[in-house]
C-alpha cells in the first residue's frame, strides 16, 4: 500500500528554502484573492465544487487555504476548489494562512503536489500529475516519488498507464477495469491488442491473474490466442457516447465489435444511481 500524504504538501510548505515567513491563519476577503496563475488544473469539476459549496454553507471551511502575497493583493498557493466554492456559496471571506514571499517555481510545485496528493483522483489524472512534474519541474521518477510521499514504482505504474490507448485510459476512469487490469493491459505494444484484450476482461469479468496470463501468452507469440478482428473506433462513436452520456447523465462507454456486435456499459456509483437509470431506461409504469 502506497504513503498517503508521506512528505509531500506538508512538507513544501513548511520547507525552509525561499519561503521564510509565515503569517497565522486569518479571515481574508475573497475580492482580494486570485487563482494560481500557474495552476497546472484548467479544468474543475462543477458537480464537485458544488458539493463543496453545500458543504461550506453548513460547516464552514474547516482547512484555511494558502496564499502569498499581501496588502490586499493575494495569491493562492493552495486550496482554490475551497476559494471557488466559497464564492459560490456566498461568503465574502475566508480563512488563509498567508505566505509573503513564495517564488514562481515553488508556487507550480506545491499546486502540482496538491493535485495528486487529493483523494479523490483516478489513477489517469495521478499519472497526469506525476507526468507534469516530470515535464515542467524537471524532476526525475525518484524525486516525484519523493515529494509526493510514494514509491518510485508507484510513479513507474501509472506512468506506463499513459502509454495505453485513449479507450483503454477512459476505461480507467468510469472504474471499467482496475488499476490490477491496466497494468497488466500495459504489457502489450499492439494497442489493437490491447483494446481486444480489454473487451474480453470486460465481458468475461477476467480477474487481474487472468488478464496478465494472456498477456503472457499473447507476448510468447504464435501459440497465443487467436486474436480476433475489432472494428476501430469511429468519430460517431464517440457523438453516439456523448448523446447517451448528456441523455442518462452517467458515464457510458459502447464497446462496438466485428459486424455492430457489442455492448453498451453505463456506470452508477450507488442504489439511488441505479434506480434513477432503470427508471430513465424502463419506468415502472411499462409493467401496468
């Protein structure tokens, strides 16, 4: 089991290299705070910060985020889901923990340890962030490892995730396959090998063990398996997915095989989910 947290974000930002003064937490309006500018995150999900505009309403905002700055101009190093759902839930502060003089650099690096360091990332976004390191701070696998508070096999692992087909990568995310399933699927060079491989685990419900085996098989060469034809993926594919996703509002995936045989896998993540699917996709009262 990976370190959660281990060094990583605590210890940025308590290093004592450039950032050599801090000021305790205190309440900062939020017209006096801006984003990151070199926040590596473009994109926030709006489902999420309105649970935590929810949140906030009822309880506060129970960690100060952390910003540099001052005299009524403000940066935020870290916290800016807490800053944007604030706005949204109204307030006109909120509390900081303010740190004068944090450099361009060291600011990239604590949002970047940030992001992976949340929770709730799948392992494609963990192997985005780790990639952003590696790309913008120079840093080799061993010091990504080391400042995030992980095993440098556990930055290796999901690296080789991002050498997988893009399907394969979306199979990841709606929780399709496991991160067990992915690895193994990242044996194989062929990424036409690879999506067949992935459609078989997902029809058959293959274990982790049997996904590697054939891969095993399939990299022995002629004795292997034989591999069968799939259809590629074709830009209406992808329309028809996004029709489906925007109508059920889940995610779908629609594995499309050798003469329009396939299936189509929508995702719910609890019993209120599913019931609001089967009642969008059968309502009870077709059986009256």
């Amino acid at each position: 089991m990976e370190k959660r947290l281990g060094r990583g974000l605590g210890s940025l930002l308590g290093s004592t290299g450039s950032i050599t003064q801090e000021v305790a937490g205190t309440d900062l309006p939020l017209d006096q705070i801006r984003p990151n500018p070199h926040q590596p995150r473009k994109v926030f999900d709006s489902s999420r910060i309105e649970e935590l505009r929810d949140s906030i309403k009822i309880h506060g905002v129970l960690q100060p985020i952390c910003v540099r700055g001052g005299e009524g101009r403000y940066e935020i190093i870290s916290g800016e889901r807490r800053w944007r759902a604030s706005r949204l839930a109204g307030k006109s502060s909120i509390p900081a923990v303010v740190r004068p003089d944090v450099p361009d650099d060291e600011m990239l690096e604590l949002a970047l340890v940030e992001n992976i360091q949340r929770e709730d990332l799948d392992p494609i976004e963990k192997a985005s962030g780790y990639r952003e390191m590696m790309d913008k701070l120079g840093l080799t696998q061993e010091a990504v490892a080391e400042k995030v508070g992980v095993k440098r096999a556990t930055v290796a692992n999901h690296l080789r995730l991002l050498e997988l087909p893009e399907r394969a990568q979306e199979a990841i995310v709606s929780g399709l396959i496991s991160m067990g399933h992915a690895r193994a699927l990242a044996g194989l060079k062929d990424p036409k090998a690879v999506m067949r491989l992935l459609a078989r685990a997902v029809r058959d419900d293959l274990s982790v063990r049997q996904v590697e085996q054939l891969v095993r098989d399939k990299n022995r060469g002629p004795g292997g398996e034989p591999e069968k034809t799939v259809v590629p993926a074709a830009p209406w594919l992808k329309e028809m997915e996004q029709r489906i996703r925007l109508h059920l509002g889940t995610r779908v995936i629609i594995q499309n095989g050798e003469g329009y045989r396939g299936q189509i896998v929508l995702q719910y993540h609890d019993r209120t989910e599913l019931d609001r699917l089967c009642e969008v996709l059968a309502p009870k009262d077709l059986l009256r």
